[in-house]
C-alpha cells in the first residue's frame, strides 16, 4: 500500500480560492465562498467535473481537522484541482457570451416562424388567401 499524503488546509484554501476566482473568470460567478459559486454555475459545469469539485468541497469542510484531514487524499484533491482548472482554462467568456445571444437569436427566429406558419396554416383554412 502506498503512503496516502496528507493535505494541509491552508494548500486546500489556496486551491479552493482558485476555482473560485476561474469560476468567476470564465462563467462570471461572483460568490463569496467556492460551494456558492459551484452552484450558481449549475449545469455549466460537466457532472463529472462537478464530483471532484464536491470532493474539494468535503476535504475543505473537514476544517483543517487533523484526524480528518488524514481521511483527505492529496493525490484525488490535486487531480480534481488541475481537471477543473484545465477545463475552466479552456473556456473563453466573450465567446460563450457570443453563442448565448447566437443561441437566444436562433430561439426567437424559430418561434416567429412557427407562429408565422400558423397564422398563414389558419388564413389558409378559413380561405381568406
């Protein structure tokens, strides 16, 4: 069996603080605390990604307890901390502001060619075309 290192609170903060602050770079978050920011994302963020965040979290909830920070793998917290940092690097905000008003757009114009279609289909049907 391998030796399981230990995290100490204060690198467990420093990671904490950092997702929290790309959190807010890159869907624009703004939270006080990293478990309030995590959910203000919501589905933003994949479900996988989301786990080892809660992993983050439940380390980070142990509180710098000795004998429960033992429980804390540091090998698992430093994973998920690069994996959500890669992922949240990837993400650029003006473009996924773009595709937001690209995406709400193509809603509109949809629904206002439905509606157009029925009122024609209707016009059509009492033969007042």
């Amino acid at each position: 069996q391998g030796v399981r290192q230990v995290i100490e609170e204060k690198d467990l903060s420093e990671k904490a603080a950092s997702l929290q602050a790309e959190l807010q770079r890159a869907f624009g978050v703004k939270a006080t605390t990293l478990a309030k920011a995590l959910r203000k994302t919501g589905r933003r963020l994949p479900a996988s990604l989301a786990e080892k965040a809660e992993a983050i979290l439940q380390a980070q909830s142990y509180g710098g307890h000795p004998k429960l920070m033992r429980m804390v793998d540091a090998g698992e917290v430093e994973k998920a901390h690069s994996d959500i940092m890669a992922y949240l690097g990837e993400i650029d905000p003006s473009e996924a502001r773009l595709n937001r008003l690209l995406n709400l757009t193509a809603e509109i114009a949809l629904k206002l060619l439905f509606i157009i279609s029925m009122v024609v289909l209707v016009l059509v049907w009492r033969d007042l075309i």
